[in-house]
C-alpha cells in the first residue's frame, strides 16, 4: 500500500484502488493532437499533467474511435496515413498507408462505411468498412477544401462543409453520388445534425455564430443563425440529447446550444483560440484544445472559469478520451 500511495503522489494519478484491493484499474487518458508537431500528447485527467507524448504522421487534426472502441483512428493528413492506437493507453497498433489527405473521418452508424474528407485536395472518399479493414468504394469531388463530416442516423447521407467555397453538399451513401449543394455563410467548418435527422447545425469560422437548416427537403433551407461568438468552429454533444457546445476561435468562448429550442443557453471564457472539445462523463468538464496557446484547457460549466490548463504540443487540434459523456 505504501508503494502505490508514493505511485499516485508521484503523479501517476491516471492509476486508481479497485476492487480487489491488489488490482489496480487503468484511466483512459485524454489524447490530445499536436496539428504542427506531429505528435499525440497524453493527458492524465487526474494529476493534470502530460504523461508522454508520441509521434505520428505529419499533421494530425481528427481522430475516430472505431466501431468496436478496440481503436483509436488518428488521421495524419499530410502524411496521408491512418494511426490506430490503443484508446485505454495509447499504445501504437498499427498504420494504414494509401489514405489520401484524410483531414476528417467518420464511420456511419451502421458501421459499414468509413468516410474521410480530403481538406487540401478538394474530395471526399467513401470506404467500405469489414470491421477490420477498410476499401475504397468511391472517391467523390466535391468543391473547394471539404472540411468536416456529419452522416445521418439512417446511414443514407453524409454532409460535408466547404469551407472556402462557402458550401454544404450532401452525399447519397448507397449509390456514393451527390445529392445537392447548397450556400453557407463564410468558412463553414463543423456539422452537428439532431437526433431526429430533421436539422442540421453549421459553424462558421468566417463568421459569428452557427447556421440551423432544414434538412427534410430537396434541398437545405436556412432557418436561423445563432449568434454564438466570432469564429464559430467545433461541436460537441453535451451528452444530454438536447444541448450542444460550439467553441469559437476567434472570440475565446464556448457557447452552448439548446438544439431543441435552437437559442443559445450559455457561454463560457476559453482562452487561448479553442477549437476541438471533449465533455467528461458527468458533464461538468469541458476540455478543449486552446489551438494558439498549446494548451489544453479545462472549464468548469458549473461556474463557468477555467479551472484547469495543461502545456501540450504544437497547435493543438484534436481531443478525445475514452471516457466521454454520451455522443
């Protein structure tokens, strides 16, 4: 008992009691994405201190756990690889090459297909995806710099932003065409779609606040813009399934997002130009990437300060840990 009182006080927090007594559980780290150091810091997310970091491909901006969370995808866009680590200790498994710029990825809910969006080659793939490996199924052009993905509930349809040609463009799964193309507001950049598949949430990094639109039809239609903060950039669910949060880069804020009612609720100070987020289980924690900081930072919602801030790599881009509130 007294060597692990000295390993925990010795920062090796992410080591806890379990039952039995002799057991000690492991947990999950927070992995945070070093854009411009090619590099994954591990966050202990008791000690809050960086456990190791290690290297990756060149420019790693998203990551994706895989449908039987064996694995964690780390797309490295200009090294044009795919990363798979452990997500419980981020241990190296294996690197799939011959992924062409893969910028942002998503599996779709039925976990048959795999999609990347090529941000500085301006397409979209689409892969068929045997719950080992994945397969090139189509590979779509799309418009100037595909930023981000959302796919629907049903598996039919993915969307995606076009962030310097200002533009939204559906895409039909089954048949990998295009379905329509719609205008946005500046610099469209990340997708939050509700539950019910009827609207769809647009942030806008050229701009200040989030698009709604209607997705039911031919076509989307704008219902409203949310005025959330300037540089509105990244989503992530509250876990509650009616609230969301955007961060917005340019303002230094987090605001949070009522989906139902579509109105802003809250907002709170991230300093440090905050793009990606994680939410811990109980949804009291946000932790975001401070992009121009190298830091990630952690807000309490209930008070709404920033209580935590943790030295990482080189623009920080992506969060994620195994221990989530629920998407």
């Amino acid at each position: 008992m007294k060597k692990l009182g000295k390993l925990l006080a010795s920062g090796w927090a992410w080591l806890v009691l379990a039952a039995p007594l002799s057991a000690v559980a492991q947990i999950a780290p927070i992995f945070v994405l070093n854009s411009l150091d090619a590099s994954v810091s591990l966050v202990d997310p008791v000690a809050w201190k960086e456990l190791r970091r290690f290297p990756t491909g060149k420019e790693p901006h998203h990551l994706y756990l895989t449908p039987d969370e064996k694995s964690l995808i780390i797309a490295n866009a200009l090294g044009d690889s795919l990363l798979f680590v452990d997500p419980r200790t981020g241990a190296t498994q294996k690197t799939v090459r011959g992924i062409i710029d893969p910028y942002h990825l998503r599996f779709s809910p039925d976990m048959k297909w795999f999609v990347t969006a090529a941000n500085r080659l301006n397409h979209v793939d689409i892969y068929h995806w045997n719950g080992t490996d994945m397969t090139l199924a189509k590979r779509i052009l799309t418009g100037k710099t595909p930023s981000h993905l959302w796919i629907n509930s049903t598996s039919t349809t993915v969307y995606s932003t076009m962030q310097e040609s200002d533009e939204l463009v559906a895409i039909d799964l089954p048949t990998q065409t295009l379905k329509w193309r719609g205008k946005t507001g500046s610099l469209p950049a990340d997708l939050f779609g509700t539950p019910d598949d009827k609207f769809l949430l647009v942030a806008l990094t050229g701009g200040t606040g989030v698009e709604v639109y209607d997705i039911t039809g031919p076509a989307p239609k704008l219902v409203k813009t949310l005025p959330t903060g300037a540089g509105a950039h990244a989503f992530r669910s509250a876990g509650d399934k009616r609230h969301v949060y955007v961060s917005n880069r340019v303002a230094n804020t987090v605001s949070k997002i009522d989906f139902l009612t579509q109105e802003v609720v809250d907002n709170y100070p991230a300093p440090g130009g905050p793009d990606c987020m994680d939410i811990s289980p109980d949804g009291k924690l946000i932790y975001v990437a401070s992009r121009w900081a190298r830091k990630l930072t952690v807000i309490d919602t209930t008070t709404r300060k920033v209580i935590r801030s943790v030295n990482v790599g080189n623009s920080p881009h992506g969060v994620w840990t195994l221990d989530h509130a629920p998407r």
